[in-house]
C-alpha cells in the first residue's frame, strides 16, 4: 500500500495483466516512459498503482499503433512537467492520431484488394478451375 492506502501491484501481477513482459516493464523504466518515478516497496522491488498500469496500457495502444519510444517518452516527460505542457501533449496525439487513421486507409485498400483475392479463388474453386490461376500471369477482378 502506498502511504495514502492506494493499493499496489508487483512488476510479476502487472506483467501478467498487461501482457508485458517484466523485462519491458524494466526497460520502459529506464527509457523515461513513466511519468512518474516508478516506486519501490521496503524490499527494494518495483510497485505499480492501478493509475500506472492504465498508462502502461495506453503506452502499449501507442506502441501497437507505430509511435515510437522516444515520443511516448516525450508526452510522458511533458505529463510531468504539468498543466503549461497540455497542448504540446494535445499536438502530439493528434499527429500519431492522424498517422493511424492514415494506415487504417492503408490497411483498408490492401484488405479490399486481398478480398477480391479470396472471393476470385472461392469462385475459381467452386467451378473446378483452380488450378489454371497465375499459370498465365496474375488474374485480377477490378
């Protein structure tokens, strides 16, 4: 417990709920990408409070989405530095949202493309032909 009663989790139980291994959990200690300094219990042994376990949460969304280390590091350095840093914090979701919504279009072009794939292959399938695809070159359904 923490001296306001919070109740504190061990870097074991916050891996098994995040899924992040207590390697990373160390490495994204010593990267700076707590905004607080992560505290430790009487025995030396690293202790995390469900507020951080969310932000590790949303550090993994940005990881899993293409922001890089150093810029989680940066918004989480700017949560620290206060209310002055909010709409340096505010510039630098709205770019990564920007980027997502970008590969989204990406993702969403190539899933139409592969799509078309699968339903020519379904087609091709059902009537026996199967086997004649790509022997003159790739056949493609527009």
């Amino acid at each position: 417990m923490t001296a306001a009663g919070e109740t504190t989790l061990s870097i074991g139980e916050v891996s098994a709920e995040t899924g992040l291994t207590t390697h990373t959990l160390r490495f994204y200690e010593q990267e700076g990408l707590f905004p607080v300094p992560v505290r430790r219990n009487a025995a030396g042994r690293r202790v995390f409070t469900r507020d951080e376990v969310q932000w590790l949460k949303v550090c993994q969304k940005l990881r899993s989405t293409g922001m890089p280390l150093p810029e989680i590091r940066r918004y989480a350095q700017l949560v620290l530095a206060g209310a002055g840093t909010v709409p340096e914090r505010f510039e630098i979701l709205r770019r990564h949202e920007d980027k997502v919504r970008e590969r989204i279009d990406e993702l969403q072009d190539a899933l139409e493309v592969i799509h078309g794939k699968v339903e020519l292959y379904a087609r091709r399938l059902d009537a026996g032909t199967a086997d004649n695809l790509w022997r003159d070159g790739p056949e493609c359904d527009s």
